[in-house]
C-alpha cells in the first residue's frame, strides 16, 4: 500500500523521546506511505537538537503531521492517551499506533483492516487488531515471532503474583527439563496487547477511555487494552499484519523473568512494571486467595534465589517496595527514570 491510495480516515499515533527522532521520523514516513490520513506525534521530552528536527519535519509536512510537545518525559500513559485522544479529535475512524522505533512490513494496515473488518462483519463490535511484532522482516525471523506469540501461555491474573504463577510455573519447568511436550498454539485472541501497532476503532477507544495516567509507564498498555475484553469484546493476533520492532538494547534481559527482574539495568522501570502488574493482578479476581498467597510466596522464593545467584540485594529492595505500593493503591510518578 502506497500514499497513491490512501486508506480513509485511519490516523497514526506515535510517541517519542529523548534522542529518537531518527527513528521517529522513520516510523512517520512509514506511516504515511502506508496511507494513513493524518499523523499525530507526540514529543514526549526530546532532547533540543531532536525536538528541532521534529519541528522541522512537521512544518514541512503540514497539515498531514501534528506534533504535540510535552515538556519533560512524562511516562507513556500520558503520553499515548494524548496521541490517541487527537488522533480521535483529527477525525480517525480507526487509529493505527507505532512505536518510535516500529516500520511496517509489506501491506500491514491493509491486513490489520482487513482482520478488523471481519471481525466486526462477525458481530464484534469492540474489538482491536494487534500485528505480529518481529526482531526484522526476514520470512524466518517472521515466522518464529509468530510461533512464539501463537505458543505464549500468559498467567492467570486472577491468581498469580508479579506473573508467577505455579500452575504455569510448573509447565514451563517440566518443559524445559524435557519432561513434557511445549505447549500447543493457543489461538489468534489476546487478553492484551501492546500499543505498538495496534489498530483500534475511534468508537472502542470512546468506550474504553484512555490509559491510565496513574500508572505513568510500563503495562500501561496492558491494562488498558484489556479493558476491551474486560467489556467483552475481543483483541486479535493478526499473522498476516508484521511489524518490525527491532527490539534494540532492553533494559531487562531475555529470559527467566524473575531472574531477568535482577539482571535489570534500570531500577525506575523495574519498580514501574512490577508495581502496576501486581496492581493490576489485585483488581482481577480476589485481591486475596490461597492460589494468590502460594504465587506470591513463589515468587519471594525465587526472589531469594536470584538476590544469592546475581549479588543484588538492591534489587530486592526495588521489588519490595513496588508490590508494597502495589498492595496499598499508590500508583502516579514516585520515582524518577
């Protein structure tokens, strides 16, 4: 899909900060060849010399490109809601959000629209489309990010703590030890999704709001697109739509995620994703069950572990105080990043 035909009244929504607008404007450029109507981009702390050049490409783009400034990063809660809320006010029947660092591979949002069509030709009114994210567009590198995304078992919120879930602990073990088989595809429906090119329809966001402000960054966006299927709709993993998320240097490590918490190279982010996935554990199910209170003494168990394998104790401290705050509702900006 090329500019030479637009698809009508879908908006683009993308956040950027620091030093990124590179591949920022990349990310843009790619927007707008794919057909998008409108752009909106959200500058969420650039350094001076990028927000300059963020200037200067939306001035040269007018009035196909708007640039929102924030003064200072303010997480990406804020940040994606007001993506999101002017990409509605331009006019979007469906938004299209990327990542700074997120290109479309081949005819993505003709296949996401495609997917989300259907959907609603099937009776699902509120629902959302999500593309399979891949390290690059190589068919290999395509299809193991799809087999891996198909395959993923997520914990039940309802029970787990900080995603250990002993059920689901214990599959995974057995899995590894070669005791049992991997498990099977579990299908194209997700309980949540990221922004990072996700297509969703100007009336689902009107229904579900924006994200939460509160929760400032990381599962931000988990929380708020399971909404949809909190409302009883849908979110659909679309094998056809692939969107390149280079998946650069991570601040977190590939890996056993509990150990991966302690291998960490930044403490603020670290407290940001634990503290809003407990929270957002507690407000699913009971806040307080024998399920929950042996996942939760799972995981200090494990926590004990990796603080004796890494030498971290630090660590430990940051963990604790995010399931504390967790645990007491204190959500908003309590630490810098």
């Amino acid at each position: 899909m090329t500019s030479s035909s637009p698809l009508p009244r879908v908006v683009g929504a993308t956040v950027t900060y620091g030093a990124r607008s590179a591949s920022c404007l990349a990310t843009v450029d790619a927007f707008l060849a794919a057909g998008v109507r409108e752009v909106v981009v959200v500058d969420n702390g650039s350094t001076p010399s990028s927000r300059q050049a963020l200037v200067e490409y939306a001035r040269e783009h007018a009035p196909r490109v708007h640039l929102h400034h924030l003064e200072r990063n303010e997480g990406s809660a804020l940040a994606f809601g007001i993506a999101l809320a002017r990409a509605v006010e331009a006019g979007a029947d469906h938004v299209w959000v990327l990542d700074d660092d997120n290109l479309p591979a081949g005819d993505a949002l003709a296949a996401l629209l495609r997917e989300e069509r259907a959907l609603r030709a099937a009776g699902h009114g509120l629902c959302a489309v999500a593309p399979t994210r891949a390290p690059g567009a190589a068919p290999a590198e395509v299809a193991e990010a799809s087999r891996v995304e198909q395959a993923r078992e997520q914990p039940r919120e309802d029970r787990s703590f900080a995603g250990v879930e002993l059920t689901l602990f214990a599959r995974r073990a057995g899995e590894r030890l070669g005791l049992r088989r991997p498990a099977a595809a579990s299908g194209a429906d997700l309980a949540y999704a990221p922004y990072g090119g996700l297509l969703v329809g100007a009336d689902v966001i009107r229904r579900i709001g924006f994200p939460d402000t509160a929760r400032v960054l990381y599962g931000d966006d988990l929380e708020y697109t399971s909404r949809i299927v909190a409302a009883g709709g849908l979110i659909r993993l679309s094998r056809d739509a692939v969107v390149v998320d280079p998946r650069g240097e991570r601040w977190m490590p590939p890996g056993f995620e509990v150990l991966a918490m302690f291998r960490s190279t930044n403490d603020a982010l670290l407290y940001y994703s634990v503290r809003n996935r407990i929270h957002r554990e507690l407000r699913t199910g009971r806040r307080r069950s024998p399920a929950r209170s042996v996942n939760a003494a799972l995981f200090w168990a494990l926590c004990l572990g990796c603080t004796v394998l890494t030498g971290r104790p630090g660590k430990l401290r940051v963990l604790r105080r995010a399931a504390a705050d967790a645990r007491a509702g204190r959500l908003g900006r309590r630490v810098e990043f």
